[in-house]
C-alpha cells in the first residue's frame, strides 16, 4: 500500500475518532463515535468514488438516529469483546450488517484494541469482513498485513525465548498469535467462495490486492494460504 | 465452593452433569471465564456428525460433550503447569481427574474455542486406563511439506524429538480436531465466528499427526464427503 493511500485512511480513522469523542464526551470511552462523518468523508470520497452514493444517504438520513444506531451496535461489539463470548448470537443478527459510519466506528475501534486482545481485533475484523462494499474495507484488511507480527501472547513486543516455548500447544499458539491475519485471509476466501466465477472485475481487484499484502507478510503459512485463495481467483 | 452442577441449576439448565468442584486456589475471574466457556459448550446442538465424531462423543451436542468431560473431570485447579506459556493441564498418572488452569486462561486473547479446545485435549489425557494418551515424540527431522524443519516463527524452536505428536487417530490431538471440525460443520446453535475458528484451531492441529494411517483415518472422516 502506498504512503498516500495510508495517509488517507489515517486521516479518516483520526477524524471520525476526533469527531465520535467530541460529539460522545459524556460516555464511557469505549463507547466513543463517529458523529456526522459526512464532512470528513467527503474529503475522502473525493479521492475513493466508491463511498460517494452511501455518503448521499448518510447525508439524507436522520443523524440523531444515526448517530444512536452506531452507538448501540458499539456498545453491543464492546459486551461482546468484554466477555470473550465468541458465541453471542447477536454477532449473527445485531452485528451482522454494518452500514458505512458503522464499519468506520469498528475500524476505530479496531485501532484501540491493544495488540494483545488477539480475538478481539480479529472478531473485529470478522466483522467488517462480513461487509466488505468499498476501497475503505479492502484496505481495513489489507493493512492487517502492514502490522508487526505479534511476539508473545502476553507482550506483543517482547522476544519470547526458546525455554518459554510450549511445545505441546504452541501450534495453537502461533495460530492465536496471528489471528487477525488469519481472520483477514478467511474474509477473502468467503468473499472469492461467495462469487465465484461472477465476482465482479472490480471486487476481484481488491481481493487480489489484499492478498498480495497477506503475501508480503512474514510467515511463511500466510504467505502460502495467500498464494493458494490467488490461485483461486484466477 | 462453587460447582458447575449449582451454576448450571440457577440457570435452569436440563443437562446431565456431575459436580464439577473448583479449588480454592482458582481465582473467581478464572472460575467464571471457565464456566461462562462451559455454559458455551453444553448448549451446543447439531444435526449430525462424522463416524469418528459418533464414536467418542455421539452427534452434535452439549449434553454429549459434557458427558464426555464429566467421565474424565472433577476437580479445576490452578497451576502453572511448568509454562509460561501454557493455559492449561492434566497429570494422568498423579491427579488424572483434575484439570488445572493457567492465569493465561484469562490474560490470554484466545478465542473461545481455542480455550475450549485445550480444555477437552487435556481431559483426554486424564484417561489413566489409556495410560493418558501419551502423545508421540515428533520425528527427527520434522519437517514441513517444502521439506524444512518446522520450528517456531519467533524462537525458532524445533519440534522434532519433542512430545508434542500423535500417532493415534483419536489421542489428544485428534480427538480435539474431531471435536472442533465437527463444530464447524455441524453446530446449528453456534455463530459465523465459532465455526470459522473451530475449522481454523481444527485445522491446525493436524500439523501434529504424524502417522499416515491417523491422518488418513482423519482425512477420510473430516475432509472428504459430508456426513450425516
């Protein structure tokens, strides 16, 4: 991904968490939302014409109901991270369909999540995976492959040592600690599942560049996984 | 004392499960993510399952998968179990009915069915009439299918030699894949992010089967044909 295109996103991310905390001040943090994204995006949607026609919606649509909207579908994502319940049905009917300020707010979110919470940035992304509809989202996933590689289930910065190492479940926990990007890469194999033959030229584009990036990242079963779900858009 | 029998009976539960009885020892956050994990398990229902999921546990379903866990575990401890890393443990020849956790069961970000899937492999191991499942050691060189020696991403540590392998079809490791495929497949009462984590934890595990015929057998029941 090039500097512009992250400048961009950056921007969005940092002006949609600016204005949803402005707008929220007297909830709790974690309940923090983007409030009247419309200015901040149209900045964007000049540059990413796919978010042009939900931009005219949002701007018709009633913001104070909006705005609650939002900040019911945030309170019900941060129950469910809190109590790492992964079977919480409302993952399947609250949470299932995300509009545009929704999926902004989660990949918000997202960025505050500390490293550590491996299951809660990947249910995250499970989530905005489920409704991928603009560049926005692409390049949400795709920059799971910009992060450092998480180290340790404890200290994602900190070098484990071979004593440390637990033999006897240590696939699961590699697999724990790459998690987000494994998530990543399962949204991209429903969506080329989802389409098959008939994935639109332009959908395609943006699977195959989310792919590319899982390719470049460090670890050889991702890059490999990548290379396997490219085969299959080909 | 808090038992999972008194947990599940306040919440009006209809299953058949045994006092399961918590040290002292275990914290409450501990106690409480393990039952709220537990509670997870014994609502799972399905429609159907693979012969080799019949076979241990019967279909789909919680009332099966706690019959299972009850026959085996009665007591939660709380341990280190000699790792820093580790979440979960069982010693089959000294306290084979007991299940210790880790502090990690909480401060860890595992999925739910991560957690849950250590939780049964362990519990495998406290059959002490099966001499615990044993697991095999890894063959020296152990290699991965571009014929490179698997070894950690980070530490780089070798899994060769190391008794973190199974030869037997249905041992801890693949009793867990068993389990965890057949969640993926045929859970009708979990979500989207349960069965997409039971068949990626599932899948994972088959890095440790090292014997052709174990892999076969697995292969043949999960990966083929669907299965009623």
């Amino acid at each position: 991904m090039n500097r512009k295109k992250i400048g961009i996103a950056s921007i969005l991310v940092l002006g949609v968490a600016f204005l949803g905390r402005s707008f929220f001040s007297g909830t709790q943090p974690e309940s923090e939302l983007p409030s009247a994204p419309v200015e901040q995006r149209t900045e964007v949607q000049g540059q990413s014409g796919d978010v042009a026609s939900s931009a005219e919606g949002l701007q018709s649509a009633p913001q104070d109901a909006s705005r609650e909207q939002v900040h019911a579908k945030l309170e019900v994502l941060n129950e469910i991270l809190n109590s790492k319940d992964d079977n919480d049905a409302r993952l399947d009917s609250v949470l299932s369909s995300l509009n545009e300020v929704e999926r902004l707010a989660f990949m918000d979110r997202y960025q505050r999540i500390p490293m550590e919470d491996r299951n809660g940035r990947g249910t995250i992304i499970y989530l905005i995976g489920k409704n991928l509809e603009n560049a926005e989202d692409y390049k949400f996933i795709g920059q799971v492959f910009s992060e450092l590689g998480c180290k340790s289930l404890s200290d994602c910065t900190k070098e484990p040592s071979v004593s440390d190492e637990n033999a006897h479940h240590s696939e699961a926990d590699e697999l724990t600690l790459f998690y987000p990007q494994w998530v990543a890469l399962k949204a991209m194999e429903t969506k080329i599942q989802s389409g098959g033959e008939t994935l639109p030229a332009t959908v395609k584009a943006q699977v195959l560049r989310v792919l590319k990036q899982a390719e470049s990242f460090d670890h050889p079963k991702i890059q490999d996984y990548s290379r396997r779900l490219q085969e299959r858009l080909r | 004392m808090i038992t999972l029998f008194s947990f599940l009976s306040i919440l009006g539960f209809n299953t058949t499960v045994h006092a399961l009885e918590f040290s002292k020892e275990v914290p409450a956050d501990i106690q409480k993510q393990f039952l709220n994990d537990m509670d997870f398990i014994i609502q799972v229902k399905g429609k159907g399952a693979t012969p080799l999921h019949l076979k241990t546990f019967g279909i789909v379903s919680g009332d099966n998968y706690m019959k299972f866990f009850n026959k085996r575990i009665k007591t939660v401890d709380l341990s280190n179990c000699g790792n820093p890393n580790a979440v979960a443990c069982v010693s089959p020849f000294l306290h084979p009915q007991t299940i210790n956790l880790t502090k990690n069961y909480i401060q860890f970000s595992h999925p739910q069915v991560a957690r849950l899937m250590v939780i049964f492999h362990e519990a495998r191991h406290g059959e002490w009439w099966k001499l615990g499942w044993n697991h095999a050691d890894c063959p020296v060189p152990f290699l991965d299918k571009d014929g490179k020696p698997k070894r950690s991403k980070w530490t780089g540590a070798e899994l060769a030699g190391q008794p973190a392998c199974d030869t037997d079809t249905l041992g801890s490791y693949g009793l867990s894949i068993v389990m965890l495929k057949n969640i993926s497949k045929h859970c009708t009462s979990c979500t989207g992010k349960v069965r997409m984590d039971a068949a990626l934890y599932g899948d994972n595990q088959m890095e440790r089967m090292i014997s052709k015929t174990a892999m076969a057998a697995l292969k043949e029941d999960l990966y083929t044909q669907h299965r009623k």
